[in-house]
C-alpha cells in the first residue's frame, strides 16, 4: 500500500537556492547555495521528500542540520496492521519546508535591502560629484 504525501507546491533548484541564500543564519555564496541546493534535491528528489530508510547517515546529518534551519521537517505516519488493528508501521519521512521556501524567496531580498547600511559613495560629498 503506498501512501501519497500531499504536498502544497512545487520548488525549483533556483527558488531552494535562493531561500538558502536568503537564510538570516546562513551565509552562503551564490556558489555555495547552489552546490547546497543540489545536495539537498539529489537526496529528496523531485517529489521533495524522502523516506528516511533510504537515507545514508551523512545524508542525515546533512537533513538534520537544515532541520534547525527549518528548511526541512521530520514528518511520523502512523499506520495500522491488517492483521492486529492495535499494532501500527511507524514511517518516517524527511520533508522540504515549501512554505518557508517560499517565504524566504519572497522576503529575502527585502531583508537584505533594510540591513544594507548604504554605499561608500553615499557618504561623499555633493562636491566631489560635481568636479
């Protein structure tokens, strides 16, 4: 019996890529959100989640540390036995957080541009302009 995870929306590598680059606690390169961004969907695939029997251990780490970060969750389905209703599968799923994604990609840059403290030609002079 398979049972399907419903999931909101779909993310693009570009949209994981921008939500890791626009994390207020990570600090990634556009290089290194990209390389991160990979990582993440060769372990959770298309679907953007996986099950964890199939995860290696420095996958998990991996999951684990992005967990903090809330990009990805650890989701527990129960389900009961046909042949003893009293005993039940426990299944764990590893699960991208789509609507943080989403909202680091629609908020993000509006943080950085209010953190921005301003260029280094803000602070010249109106006379140095006109030379």
């Amino acid at each position: 019996m398979i049972i399907p995870i419903c999931m909101p929306s779909i993310v693009t590598l570009t949209e994981l890529m921008n939500a890791l680059k626009n994390h207020p606690e990570l600090y990634f390169t556009d290089k290194e959100a990209l390389e991160e961004a990979m990582k993440l969907a060769k372990i959770l695939g298309f679907e953007g989640f996986v099950l964890d029997n199939f995860v290696r251990s420095s996958e998990r780490q991996l999951l684990e540390a992005y967990q903090k970060f809330n990009i990805v969750s650890y989701v527990r389905i129960e389900i009961p036995t046909k042949s003893n209703r009293s005993k039940t599968w426990k299944l764990f799923y590893w699960v991208l957080n789509f609507e943080y994604i989403k909202y680091l990609n629609r908020n993000g840059h509006e943080r950085k541009l209010e953190s921005d403290e301003g260029s280094c030609y803000d602070i010249l002079p109106e006379y140095v302009w006109n030379q």
